[in-house]
C-alpha cells in the first residue's frame, strides 16, 4: 500500500505581501528638544545654586572666584528669563546686584543675589577703578566685558565677563 504523500510547508515572505496587510509601524517615542533644554536649564540652575549655597570658613580666592562668577552667570540667566535689565557693582568691599524695574534701578534682595562682602583677607581688583558697574540688557548680553581679579593672600584669581555675556574663572 501506496502512503499519502507528506504536505509541505512553505514559507511565506512578507516582501511579497500587499501593504495593506503588513505590521503597522511602531510609533516612535522620545524626548523632544525643548524637553532636553528644559531638563539641562534646571540642572545647571541647581548646580549654580549648590555652589552659591556651599560656604566654608575660610575659602580661598578661586572659591571665592568661583562663587562670584556662578552669581553672575545666574544674575544673566535671569535678565533673559524676566525680560529685565539686571546689573552687578563690584567694589573693593563687595558686590552688589540691581533690577531695572518701573525705570528705575533698585537692589535686588532676595537670595542669591543680596549683597555681599568679601571674606575677610580678600579683595577685588578691577583694573585700577574703584567700583565696576555691569549690566546686562534682557537678551542677556553684558553692558561692557570685564575682567575682576579676586584677590586673597598672594593669589589673585580672575573672573572674566565676555562682551557676548560667558563668564568664567581663569584656570
């Protein structure tokens, strides 16, 4: 006796199969660049905020640089997000910060931009002027560029204020 024959199996391609009846696509899932701007805005006003809050007894004048240079980077970062004019004076004493509210310039009180002494040992130099008065206008670009040396002891560490409004302490 004669036995069925075997069925075979065939594989199918899916190439050959009709667009209407191929996997729907998979929707595509992310992070869109305004999220990501946000998300990198709040980190660096935290960071910013964590060096403006980390106080020691005695600091030296890259700490004290550095502390300076954070105060203006967020007194720059907020003239762009409240569309104000903001300004900073640095004395041989200290510094100070302003807001241009209602045509009239006034101190700004709260934290972190009240005024500030220098520890005690340390001073500022600005070029051989008494006082040094920047503003920076609401799209956050500065009045004029400015280079502060923070001096503690023998060292002397500066803080430069770009005219396109970048600050950073010399290494």
């Amino acid at each position: 006796m004669a036995r069925p024959a075997a069925r075979m199996k065939m594989r199918i391609s899916t190439a050959n199969r009709p667009a209407s009846t191929s996997k729907p696509a998979v929707s595509e899932r992310g992070f869109t660049l305004v999220e990501l701007m946000v998300v990198l805005f709040i980190i660096g006003v935290a960071s910013a905020a964590v060096v403006m809050t980390a106080r020691t007894t005695e600091r030296g004048a890259r700490d004290e640089a550095e502390q300076l240079a954070a105060r203006l980077a967020a007194l720059r970062d907020q003239s762009i997000l409240q569309s104000t004019p903001m300004a900073f004076s640095i004395r041989p004493s200290g510094y100070s910060f302003e807001a241009r509210t209602d045509g009239a310039w006034g101190p700004l009180q709260e934290k972190p931009f009240v005024s500030q002494k220098w520890a005690r040992g340390t001073s500022a130099s600005i070029g051989g002027a008494r006082q040094l008065r920047v503003a920076f206008d609401s799209t956050g670009l500065p009045s004029s560029s400015a280079e502060i040396g923070v001096k503690r002891g023998d060292k002397v560490v500066v803080v430069n204020l770009s005219a396109t409004g970048d600050v950073r302490v010399a290494r």
